[in-house]
C-alpha cells in the first residue's frame, strides 16, 4: 500500500478511523499518521495468526475467575477473560475510557464507578445508562433500588440487561448465559455488554466515546458436555468486527503488507484444516485459490455441518464463471442456513479466485469447527 494512498484514507472525512485518546496523543507526538494505520492493521493481523497459531498448537494452561456465581450448565457455552490481560495497557485504556464515559454521563446522579467486576451486577447503573445515556423513559426495577439480596440483585440485572439488548435490537441466544456472568463479576462479557451499549448510542446520536478498532486479548471458550468441560484457547479482538463492504480488514492488510513467511503460515494453517476434511472424499487441494470453484466450499460446508449434499445439487467439475458463480451461491446459502451471517463478499469476488475473500470464509469456519 502506498504512503500517499494511506494519507489519503485518514484524511477522508467519509473513512476517518474513530481514535482512542492514547492513539491521538501518538499522533501527535510521532507527527506520523501512516505509523499509526501500521499499527492497527497490525493489530488485527496479530489477533488473527496468533489465534490461528494457538488453535493448532493446541491449549495452554488457563486459570478461571474463581468467583462462587460461575457455574455450568449442561450445553452452556461459556467465554472467560484470560486474567494476565488485565496487566495489558490497551485494555486498561479500554476499561479507563469506559468508565469516564459512564462518569461523565451520571454526574448529576453522583454514582461512583470504583470496580468493573462489581458496579454492574446489581443493575442499579446499568438503569441509569438505558435511561440518561441511552435516552430512554425512566423504569423500576423489579425488586427496587439498593437491595442487598444477591437473588434480588439477580433478578434486577436480568431485567435491565433483557431491556438494554431489546432496546438494541440485539438478538443474542446465549443472553441469559452472559448476564449470570456480568454478575458473577467477569469482565469480557461486562466489556463487551458496555461496548455495545456505546457502539449503540454513537449510531443513535446519543453521547458515546470513540474506541479504538482493534484490542487483542485471550479468552476461554469453555462448554460443558456430559459433566466435563471442554475448553480452547482463543486471541479475540474485543472491539468485535466492524468491517463493512468497501472497507479495508486484516485479510486486506496480510495479502499486501505482511511478511511472506506470516501470509504462508496462515495459508498453511487453512490448508491443513480444510485437507483434514476434503482428502477422505477425494477434494484435496493443493492452493486455497482451487475453492473459487464452489464445489469444494460446498462438500467442506457439507463435512463441517455433517449432512449430506446430494451430487446433483451443485456442479463437482464447473468449467465456467458462471458454473463456478452457481456452485459459490449455493454455498453462501448453506453457510446461512447453518447459522453463519452473510459474508461480506459478494459471490463473484471469490468465484474469480480472490484469494482474501476466500480466505475470509475459511476462517470463519476454522475458527467455528477446529475443536468441535
């Protein structure tokens, strides 16, 4: 990517990335602006191989919030904060900015925000938030205001927390599963729940703060199956995913600036992933490009998703775009079908044999099925 091209991005109005205080204060200091979308296409891209790399190497070892509220159901999916990230800079300015945002929000309700893993769970500020920062008609809570009970504490927080997400819009089936951990005191879904809620207002005009767009950190995915805990080891980026057509991602940034050797390891990583399930039906590739074709996508989804897809329902051997278009098509409405959101690339982007777009997809699937 060229120097000028780059400066032109940060100085479009329309494709301004939002900056944390720190990055700013960076900025200024360095008089650099390239330097800092180097480091946050870097970002992204270290989350992305890092998770790659720790999924194929396999677990390390992970200690748990030790707090008497987190339990297991049977099926529960639960995500934890890797501890040692709380000693991690970004993620220190991430909760500071958060805080002063709620603080500065609530001053004329005096509320005192002293501890992330303990201000939220009784609901009391997360009410004053859907009424003053969100802009909503004032509400009771269930069981009123400074319970001491942990069951009416309990019973509060469900309550605000289902009436931030519908105010949001946000459908999440595993909400009840998150809220029991914001009062449990875990602070990834605390983090994550406040992010929301600030992503929320900045698209409604309401007062908000700017993030930056990317923040790694460790987490455990963990699910309870038959009285055991399986678990792995995942690099996340906080913020979540903000891509958005037309904008640029990690894929973008690894193709065209990252070293060769990174780019070669994460082919590898993919290549072996997919082979693990294409070579026993005899659709082994030797490059990621060959899944231009469609087909291969489609018996790979089949394996993944374990159902059968009937020969006649895509092409095995296209000769054409067009055949290559049908096969790709049909692949995006299995991925949907199997509950994955419609990929931000258009079919014929990968059907033409983009090799980002199509390394977009197969890492959404490997970072989805790799431990199941």
């Amino acid at each position: 990517m060229a120097l000028n091209k780059s400066l032109d991005v940060v100085q479009s109005e329309e494709n301004l990335t939002p900056l944390s205080p720190r990055m700013m204060n960076t900025l200024r200091k360095n008089n650099n602006v390239f330097s800092f979308i180097r480091s946050q296409a870097e970002e992204e891209i270290d989350i992305l191989t890092e998770n790659l790399r720790s999924m194929e190497l396999g677990q390390d070892k992970f200690e748990l919030n030790d707090s008497d509220e987190i339990s297991f159901e049977e099926g529960e999916i639960q995500e934890h904060l890797d501890p040692i990230c709380l000693h991690d800079p970004g993620l220190q300015e991430l909760i500071t900015l958060l805080v002063d945002w709620i603080h500065g929000q609530l001053t004329l309700d005096r509320v005192q925000l002293n501890n992330i893993e303990t201000d939220y769970r009784d609901g009391q500020v997360l009410r004053l938030i859907y009424e003053k920062v969100m802009g909503n008609d004032p509400i009771d809570l269930p069981c009123g205001d400074f319970v001491q009970s942990r069951e009416r504490q309990k019973r509060n927080l469900f309550f605000i927390v289902d009436k931030i997400n519908s105010c949001m819009k946000n459908i999440d089936d595993q909400l009840q599963s998150k809220t029991k951990l914001i009062f449990a005191g875990e602070i990834l879904n605390t983090l994550r729940f406040l992010i929301k809620i600030n992503n929320y207002c900045f698209r409604n005009d309401r007062p908000s703060v700017i993030l930056p767009r990317a923040l790694k950190v460790n987490i455990l995915k963990i699910k309870r199956v038959e009285k055991r805990l399986q678990h792995e080891k995942r690099v996340v980026n906080i913020l979540g995913n903000h891509f958005q057509p037309g904008a640029r991602d990690a894929f973008d940034t690894l193709i065209e600036n990252a070293p060769p050797q990174k780019v070669t390891m994460v082919k590898n990583v993919l290549k072996k992933f997919v082979n693990s399930y294409l070579t026993p039906i005899g659709f082994e590739v030797e490059t990621l490009e060959e899944f231009q074709d469609g087909a291969r996508f489609c018996a790979l989804i089949g394996c993944l998703q374990k159902f059968f897809i009937p020969f006649y329902a895509y092409i095995q051997k296209p000769e054409t775009f067009e055949e290559r278009l049908k096969n790709v098509e049909f692949a995006i409405t299995l991925l949907e079908d199997g509950g994955f959101a419609k990929p931000v690339n258009r079919a014929a982007e990968i059907a033409r044999g983009d090799i980002k777009s199509i390394l977009r997809i197969i890492y959404g699937l490997f970072v989805k099925y790799k431990t199941d």
